[in-house]
C-alpha cells in the first residue's frame, strides 16, 4: 500500500522519465544548430535543478498530495488496482486514512520517513546525470528550432526577464500552483482509471495469454533458468 502511495504521488516528477526512445527513432542534429542550443539548455537546467526540485521543493508538496490521496475512499484506490469496480461498489466509503489509522497508526510518520529521505536521494541520484540531460535538451531544441529561432530565443535568455524565466522553468513542474491542480484532479483521475483502462481491455482479450511454466519447452525452461539464475519453476 505504501508503495502504490508512493508512485501515485510521484506522477508529476515521474512523468518526466517516460519509456526510453528507441535509439533508431532519434534523429541525428546539425552540429552548428546544436552549438546554438547548448547554451541555451544550460540556462534552463543549470547544475542542481534536479536535486532542489527533487528536494526540498518536493517534501513541501508531497504532504497536502498525501492528505488528499489517504481521504481517498478504498474502493476507489481498489479499482485502479485491477478490482471489479462493480465488486467494489460493494465495499464501504471506508478511507485510506481510516484503514491505516486501524492497520499502522504510525504510517503517516512512516510515510514522511520514506518521503524526506527517498526525494532527496532521488535528487542527488538525478542530479548526477544532468550534464547528459542538458546535452538532451539541446539535441531536442537544435531539432526543434532553425538558427534563426535558436538565436532569438537565446537573445530573450539574456535578457533580465528571460534569465528569470529560464533558470525558473524547470521549476515550475514543483510550484506548488501546479501541484495544487495535480492534487485536487488526483481522485477524479484516480476513479476515472477503469474506466479509462477498458479503453485497452477488448484489444488485450484477442492477444494469447502468457505461457506458464509447463508450457515451455525443455530449452525454454534451461534458458529461463539460466536468466534468473534460479529453478525457474521455483521462481514461477
């Protein structure tokens, strides 16, 4: 239950770390437009943008995110899970917050523990990786953008307003404006997402179900085995 907690309350930040590009998609950049756009990128992720959003920025908001995800009635929370919503009409307007409050009275403490120690060693872990997230950046705007539009908006950068606005723009994914209107839609997301999911249940139904165990062959099982460097029949 935790967890689940933990990567609902992530969704603003982990929607930044989408499933990798395929490499043969990405298209190459002309070097000149990319010498445009790096210094460009350095301003709008200066070092230790990741680790102050990621940080501090994100212990501030993860608390009212955490009020408003716990006063979520169960059944709902059940519902994105994969239970029959019209078993889990069944169920009782019982909350989050009332089971834990039974179950861990200490979970909110807990849950501030993981919280006040995952975001900042998320931070520093991402933070690490900047110099390759700016070159990224900069790939994107040099492919974007001609030489023309890379030359205005570096120009707009180093202007007063434009330097605010560049340094701030990373940020804003943590201001608590925004994170406000994720809050309040996260219950409304969180009730919409059967429904939302059925979306994929008739064209998932025509594909074969995944093969157990016994339906490997005998190399299948070996190479399996050898991969999880277990039985895997045990591991099954």
């Amino acid at each position: 239950m935790r967890a689940a907690l933990l990567l609902l309350l992530a969704t603003p930040i982990a929607a930044e770390a989408q499933t990798p590009v395929q490499a043969a998609a990405v298209q190459s950049v002309d070097p000149a437009l990319l010498t445009k756009a790096q210094p460009i990128a350095a301003v709008i992720l200066p070092n230790g943008t990741m680790e102050k959003m990621m940080g501090p920025m994100m212990q501030k908001m993860m608390g009212p995110m955490m009020d408003g995800m716990t006063r979520m009635p169960i059944r709902e929370f059940l519902k994105v899970g994969g239970l029959d919503p019209e078993r889990a009409e069944h169920l009782g307007e019982g909350t989050i917050e009332e089971m834990m409050a039974i179950i861990d009275p200490n979970f909110r403490k807990r849950m501030d523990v993981i919280v006040n120690s995952m975001m900042p060693a998320m931070g520093r872990f991402m933070g690490r990786y900047e110099p390759d997230m700016r070159e990224g950046m900069a790939e994107a705007f040099a492919h974007r953008y001609s030489a023309a539009e890379l030359d205005q908006i570096g120009a707009f950068l180093k202007t007063p307003v434009g330097a605010k606005f560049g340094a701030g723009f990373m940020e804003l994914a943590a201001d608590p404006h925004y994170i406000g209107r994720m809050q309040k839609i996260m219950p409304e997301m969180m009730q919409a997402m059967p429904e939302i999911m059925k979306s994929s249940t008739a064209e998932l139904a025509k594909l074969p179900k995944p093969r157990t165990y016994n339906d490997l062959t005998k190399a299948e099982r070996e190479r399996l085995t050898a991969l999880l460097g277990a039985d895997a029949r045990k591991a099954h």
